[in-house]
C-alpha cells in the first residue's frame, strides 16, 4: 500500500469515477491519506459524489506520472465517520482545512477495501499489482 500512497501523492492530481445510475463519472481529486494501514480521500456530503459513493461504492483511481506510469486502482469506498480519521485526512492534505472541520457536518472520509492496484509503463517494464 505505501507504493500506492506514494504514486498518488508523487501525482497528486487524480481522477476517481463513480457510477451515477447508468453513467460513469469521472472527477479530479487531489488529496489521499494512509491512516491505520487503508487509503482514504474524502468530499463533501452535499455533492452528487457523494451520494453516487453511498448508492454504489464501487471505484476506480487512476492517473499518471511524468515518468510515463499510470495507476488503476479499484475497491469499495467506505464511509468512516470516526473524528479521528477526519482528523488524519486533515493532517494529510491541510489544503482540506481551508474548505472542512471536523464539525461542520458536510466534511466525509472514505477508505478503500478491497482495493487492487496495478501501476504500469509505457516502457514496457512488467505491471506491478498490489492488493489491500
């Protein structure tokens, strides 16, 4: 998992689609946190990702490197409410402090289970696939 955290935080502009009815959708996110051993990113509650997580929380990650490597990341999104793990995606991503709390009732953090992850190349150096 750390060569995964570490991909997405090396590139920090990733794109995460979800499933709204019949309609992929696709958006850019750009904070992770490694808290307890899972990978998190969070949103906010009052917008359509959020609800399209709840309704089905079957993800993809993905985005590339400047080096010419790309990530495909896949897994459930579960919604952890705990304040301390809102507290480390704070502390992860302090960009987020300037639009959450951890009162302000809209701020959510999700954790992926289930996860796999395969980071290729365009050199043609064999996949590297990882599972959490």
């Amino acid at each position: 998992m750390n060569e995964v955290f570490e991909f997405l935080t090396t590139n920090p502009t990733f794109y995460l689609s979800t499933v709204d009815g019949d309609q992929a959708r696709v958006r850019p996110f750009g904070a992770v946190a490694n808290y307890e051993g899972k990978l998190y990113f969070a949103t906010n509650n009052t917008k359509p990702v959020f609800k399209q997580l709840v309704a089905n929380p079957k993800v993809e990650i993905s985005t590339t490197s400047q080096k010419g490597e790309w990530i495909r990341l896949t897994g459930n999104a579960v919604v952890d409410s705990s304040k301390e793990a809102k507290a480390a995606m704070l502390e992860a991503a302090p960009m987020l402090k300037n639009m959450y709390n951890l009162d302000d009732g809209v701020f959510e953090v999700f954790y992926l289970s289930d996860a796999v992850a395969t980071i290729s190349s365009f050199s043609g150096t064999e996949p590297k696939t990882f599972k959490f």
